[in-house]
C-alpha cells in the first residue's frame, strides 16, 4: 500500500462517547483500521491532530447548540465522505425528549442558573443540518457493522446493512420468539436491524436501540403490547427512548399522547 | 407393507441406530419456552409430556399432564434450516498476481435423520424439493444436504388450533414417501406402531429387531389421525383459489391488511416452504480479497424488491399480496402446487396475530370486492 492512506477524522457532537468508543472496542480489528487509514482527527484516541480535509469524516452526537451547528458546517466542508454515527447523530438520541417538551423548563429544573445556557429547543440529527452520505444506526452503534462501513467506503463499495425488521434476525439465527412464546413485550417487529437481535437471544425483548426499520409501523405493534398488558401511556413510553424523535418512532408516541390528553 | 410394535422404552435404541449409522438425528427438543427441531442425542431431549397451545400471535409450551413425546402441534422451526441454511459462504474470491481466484465453499456432508416429520412437514419438504432442485434451476448446495436423508414421520395426534391441514391435504397423516412412519399411543402401554416405506425403513424395523403390531393395536393407530382431522376447526376453501385470488388483485382487504401487518417478515421466516434469500459481498479491509454470503430474505422487506430506482413493493400492502398471492396462487402454475402446507406457523408467530386463512377468504369472494369498491 504505497498509496497515501485516506485520512479518518472523528468528531463529537452532543452524546454520550458511547459510539466512537466503539472504534476503540473493535480490538482485533483497530490494527488493521490503523494500518488502513491515517488517524488524522480523534480526540478520544489521540491528542495528535492532523489538520484537514479529511477523505472520511465519522460524526457523533446530535446538534443540540447554535455553536455546534456552525461547527459541523466546517466539519462537513473539510470532509470528503461524512458518515453519523449511532442514535444521536442519525436520530436525535435520548436528548431529542426535548422536541416533546419545554427546554427552557428543562433547564430550570435541572441547573442553578439556566440563564447561563445557550441551548436549542430542539435535538436534531446531523443530517437535519448538513448532507451526509451515511448514517449508522443504533445507541451504541454495532462495532461490527462499524466496521463494515469503514471497510466499504475504503474499498468503494456500498456498505451491506440492512434496513428489515430485528425478527429477521432473531428467525436466521433461530431464536424463538419472546413475544409469541413468552408474551414479552418487544420492539424486534419495528426496530432497525443492526444488533445481532442481542436481547432477544437472552429472552429479553427489543428496547429499539437502532430506531425505526425501514417498514416500521409501530401502530400495527399496538394492539399486540396491549394485549401484554401494557397501558398505552407504557406503550408511548417505550417508543420516547434514544430514538425518541426518528420520525416512525416519534408518530406513535405523539398519537398516543394525544390520545391521553382529554383525561389529564 | 407390515406394521410393527415400537414400545416406548425402545424408542432410544431407534435413535441410538440412526446416530451408529452416522446420522444427525434432528427431532422436536424444548428449547426457550418452544419445541423447536434441533438435533439432538437421545429420547431425553425429546419433548417428553409437553405439548403447547396456538392461537394468532400466541404461542404457549405447556405440560400435557401425560409422558407422550410427540404429543405437540409443530412450532417456530421447520426442517428447512437444515438444507436450506440461513446463511453460509458461497465462496470467496481472492487477488492472485493480476488475476482473481476464485474458491467455492464446500458443503458439509452431513447425513440427517428427520425424527417427528408430521404430514405437513414432509409436504413442504417435497415442496422445497421442487423448487431448489427440480428442474434444470438446481441449488447444488441444497441437493447435496438432501442427498442423505432418513424420513421418520410421525402421524399427528395433536393438532393445534391454527392447524388447517385438512383443508390443504397434507395430513395430520403423513403420507410418503418415508422410511419409517410411526403413531404414538399413550393408553396403556406407552407405545408406537411402526410402518415402513423404504428399504432403509424395514433395515432398521429388523436392526431393533421389532415385533409385528397386533391388530388391535392397529386399529388404536389408524384411529389417532382421524381424531386429529376431526378436532381440526381452521379451514382454507381450495377451490379454485388461486383463480380467486388471482382475479382480485385489487382487492380492498389488502389495504386493510397492510394497516396490521408489520412487514416483519415473521410470517415467511418460519413458512416452511419459503425459499427466498439474498446475497451479501463483503471485501478484506485491505481489498485483497472477498466473500459472497448467502443469507435468508423476505418479500416483506422493502429492501426485497429493491431495482435500479428504487423498490418494486413500497407499500406493505403491495408485499403483502405478493407473499399470500404467491403462496396459494401462483405457485400452482410455477411449481404445480400450492404453496402453503396448513401447517398454521404463519398464524401462531405472527406478532400481529393475522391469519392467512381469513385474509384469503375475504380475498377470494369476488361479490364483496365488488361490493366495496
């Protein structure tokens, strides 16, 4: 490989650190990562800075400030390719509970003096802001599949991860249904592939991690989490997580919430 | 053909038989509340006393109060996994010099004995059978893990309620061909009568060295299926049902269906007949090298029918008609049959609980398509 390596920069919007340690938690893999590309911009590895444009741009985190919204706009212009990465970045994340909520109470409840804070009223995913060529799902992303894109936009490929349901998975590794057989409530119908169908293999059901498939149709799940015994208000709950605002996810527990409103 | 007496506490000695002559036996085994097929050692990982209830989107395993070992209706996993595998390496492609090498994945031989076949199961083995390597379209792969295979079917007493087996001629007997056939009959003596349909069959009947059935005995077996149709209350009418469906594609009930249907492909993953897959390419990190991948697919995902431009199926609605269209219409004039087998997994595990015999009997009466359009 005599050719100059591609440079790889790692940014950090609002979240948690959780997906750009997942680079680091690829162990067996990070050498050969290293040997493939120059690590030009990754705090959390390196204090080591190499100045831009970088071939390939991994972003964290959502824009939550006016600051970081500017920040990234630079990001964007320094980068060839620029892939989000995890829930905040391609959905809003948790942080994104905000959008449903008032953020200047928020900020009164939890700090001292919030009038010290320069924050806006909404999270909002990368891709609300500048154009991005990739988003990986998923809080925290899967390291496989991390690394996966890494590799296909390095072999200029696109990268093979699928958009279909987490019961596709849970059914090629031949998991038995927690729902159907146990009556566990799950998200694995409505929920982006990405995870190995990890809580179901330990009879756990789905938390949504990954956000929305690409058929997501959360209101067809309803009636199924009822039946189990969870209240609408439970069911409007388990959708209001890391993927809160990803549009699928957000519909159902906007509708269920309006639909609870007459009795408060 | 001749009838013989298996006594229960011999039933390990069947299986011990089938291991000796190399064979994986695959059988129903309890696993995380279901009874799946799996393989397994010995008659202990078999179901013992367990039996399960069905009903749309419900599926409980529960004891049956009584030590009978294939007194359950068929649950998530069908025999298909076994030849028709979720996913495996078809080859890997490697730069040599300037050139590419290319090195197939071999298959595995691996001889399988399939313990507790109920009549639908051996159905929709044939019906794979056709499809994966009956005409000149074979899958190699396929063939080679369905070239050595011992059927051991086992007449089905325990129907569930999502069972339309009846309706689709596929039991609750089983009929052949298959090595060995067995009926299960718990009053009295724990025992089964044993029939033979091969070669391979009467060589094990006289290996265990069994005894001929008495003729009552005989009587108690024919007896078990007919008892099972009869507590069959799920029906499919079949009569000219592909033309049916075939002439309402525009039907209003598959919009209705498609605001229930989660597209999470459940239905199709445990259709035991459901043979669609896709291919996967991943490359060495370095591009030195790279793998093909195959891997289990569904029509219901919208990436299914993705083309130059985008999906063929957008809409749930639109895969929705496709998979039950497919199923119990088309099929007969692609692969001269249907495509669905009774066996009711479709109703039991789908999380929506929608049932394919409903939906194709609103489909296929013309009068309310008429009516409501």
């Amino acid at each position: 490989m005599k050719a100059k390596k591609p440079k790889l920069a790692v940014f950090k919007l609002a979240s948690c650190d959780g997906c750009q340690l997942s680079l680091l938690d690829c162990e067996d893999e990070l050498l050969a990562v290293a040997g493939a590309v120059e690590i030009a911009y990754f705090l959390e590895a390196t204090s080591r800075i190499v100045k831009g444009p970088y071939d390939l741009t991994l972003v964290e985190g959502s824009i939550t400030t006016e600051h970081d919204a500017e920040r990234l706009r630079l990001i964007r212009k320094q980068s060839k390719k620029l892939i989000t990465i995890g829930a905040c970045a391609t959905a809003g994340g948790i942080q994104a509970l905000r959008n449903f909520a008032d953020v200047a109470e928020y900020a009164r409840v939890v700090y001292a003096r919030p009038d010290t804070l320069k924050t806006l009223a909404t999270s909002t995913p990368v891709a609300a802001h500048v154009a991005v060529d990739y988003e990986l799902r998923g809080c925290p992303v899967d390291k496989r599949q991390l690394l996966e894109v890494l590799n296909a936009f390095l072999n200029g490929r696109p990268p093979r991860i699928g958009s279909h349901s987490v019961c596709l998975d849970c059914k090629r590794k031949g998991t038995v249904c927690v729902m159907v057989a146990h009556g566990t409530p799950c998200l694995g119908p409505v929920t982006h592939s990405g995870c190995g169908a990890l809580c179901p293999s330990y009879t756990r059901g789905c938390f949504g991690c990954f956000g929305p498939s690409a058929s997501a149709h959360p209101a067809a799940l309803r009636p199924a989490l009822t039946q189990l015994g969870k209240t609408e208000a439970e069911v409007a709950r388990l959708y209001a997580t890391f993927n809160a605002a990803a549009p699928a996810f957000a519909a159902e527990h906007q509708s269920l919430a309006k639909r609870k409103e007459p009795t408060t | 053909m001749d009838i013989w007496l298996l006594p229960r506490a011999r039933l390990g000695e069947l299986i011990a038989t089938l291991r000796a002559r190399g064979y994986d036996v695959v059988a129903p085994t309890p696993r995380d509340g279901a009874i799946v097929y799996d393989t397994i050692e010995s008659d202990a990982d078999l179901p013992i006393g367990l039996g399960d209830e069905q009903s749309p989107g419900r599926y409980r395993m529960v004891a049956r109060g009584d030590a009978a070992v294939f007194g359950y209706a068929v649950g998530p996993t069908s025999f298909k996994r076994n030849f028709h595998v979720p996913t495996e390496r078809l080859y890997r492609v490697e730069r040599v010099g300037g050139a590419l090498r290319f090195v197939p994945e071999p298959v595995a031989a691996r001889k399988v004995a399939l313990l507790g076949a109920r009549g639908c199961d051996l159905v929709a083995l044939r019906s794979l059978d056709r499809v994966l390597q009956g005409d000149r379209y074979r899958d190699e792969r396929y063939a080679a893990r369905r070239s050595d295979v011992v059927l051991i079917a086992v007449h089905c007493g325990t129907p569930s309620a999502s069972c339309f087996c009846t309706s689709m001629g596929t039991g609750p007997r089983a009929s052949g061909p298959w090595d060995l056939a067995l009926t299960e009959l718990t009053t009295g003596q724990h025992r089964f009568i044993v029939e033979t349909g091969s070669a391979m069959g009467l060589t094990l009947v006289r290996e265990l060295g069994l005894r001929a059935a008495g003729t009552l005995d005989k009587i108690h077996a024919a007896k078990v299926p007919i008892a099972a149709a009869e507590s069959i209350t799920r029906r499919l009418e079949t009569d000219a049902l592909g033309a049916r469906l075939a002439q309402n594609l525009d039907h209003p009930r598959f919009a209705k269906v498609a605001e229930r249907c989660l597209a999470c492909t459940n239905c199709t993953q445990v259709c035991p007949t459901c043979f669609c897959t896709t291919v996967e390419d991943h490359t060495e990190l370095d591009g030195s090298a790279a793998e093909r991948h195959r891997r289990w697919d569904s029509c219901f995902d919208l990436e299914f029918s993705y083309i130059h431009g985008g999906p063929v199926r957008p809409s749930v609605r639109a895969r929705y008609r496709q998979w039950l269209t497919h199923k119990l219409s088309s099929w007969h004039e692609q692969f001269g049959s249907s495509g669905c087998v009774g066996c009711g997994r479709c109703i039991t595990w789908c999380p929506a609980g929608i049932d394919i015999t409903e939906e194709a009997r609103e489909v296929g009466s013309p009068r309310k398509a008429e009516k409501t359009t």
